[in-house]
C-alpha cells in the first residue's frame, strides 16, 4: 500500500480485535462521541467476525504502535453489474496528528484495497457544518462532488 506519511497505514483483520478497540477511542475522542463508539464496544467476537468479513474494511494510521487515524468503510456489492463500490463510513485522525498527509494515506491505502477489489468508486458523504469544512476540502481534492440529499429511515414503522 501506498505510505505517504511517516505514518504506517494497516489493514486490520480478525487477529486485530484489540487495535479495533484503539480505533473506537480515535474516533470517539476526534468525533467528540463516545456514546457512539465506546459504551457499548463490540466483544471481541463480534469484531474477529467483522474484521474477517469482505465487505468490512478498517485501516489504522500508526505511529510507535499509537492510533493516531483510522478509516472504515464497506464494501457494497452492486446487482446490476458485476462490480461493487466502497462507502467510507467513518475518517479521524487525531487532533495533535492533523495535517500530516494521514487521512490522505489513509484513502489512497483503501484505493490500493478497492482497485483489488475491483470496485469502480469509493463514496463518502461529508456535512455541510463549519466544522466540516477540513474533510469537505480532502475530500473535493480526490474526488468529484456531487450534491445530495440524505435521509435517515427508522427500522422501525410509525403509525401512518
């Protein structure tokens, strides 16, 4: 994989349950949410079995064996092609590690993972909050933008 920072970048798999766990804290404390990523953490079975998956991707950013950023995505297998496209689901990198070319070695590996694969795009979707505003430009450097809307079905029916 390609390593444009001093930064080793990984790819987990299910031996890596543990630096998981590493990846939750990264981005627990980088999204500032750690009811999301670390109250209810995954046992280690659960992540063996995810991160043995092919259609889960982690990659870890590492400096001295430390988490410094990490990227997850999913590999979606598409039905009216033979061919899939990668969704990155989540991208931190830490705060005292920004600016140092990791989220950007971070998905050039995944583009090395998806060209393997042989998927025709990775996708990502970005707020439009201020705070944003650094993944925005990242992402409009690689890749082309495309204006959409998102909306969040309940798994669950309402009464109509």
């Amino acid at each position: 994989m390609r390593n444009e920072t001093a930064h080793d970048i990984r790819q987990l798999g299910p031996e890596d349950s543990i630096l998981m766990d590493a990846v939750l804290d990264c981005f627990a404390d980088v999204f500032a949410d750690p009811a999301s990523y670390t109250s209810k953490r995954p046992s280690a079975a659960y992540l063996r079995t995810l991160l043995g998956s092919d259609s889960f991707i982690a990659l870890a950013a590492l400096k001295g064996g430390a988490v410094t950023g990490a990227l997850c995505a999913y590999e979606l297998r598409k039905f009216e092609q033979e061919r899939s496209e990668i969704y990155i689901y989540d991208l931190a990198v830490a705060a005292s590690h920004r600016r140092q070319g990791i989220a950007t070695a971070l998905i050039r590996s995944l583009q090395d993972i998806a060209a393997a694969r042989g998927a025709w795009v990775i996708f990502v979707q970005a707020d439009t909050a201020p705070e944003d505003a650094a993944a925005i430009a990242l992402y409009s450097k690689l890749g082309g933008r495309e204006e959409v809307l998102h909306f969040d079905i309940p798994v669950t029916r309402t009464s109509a």
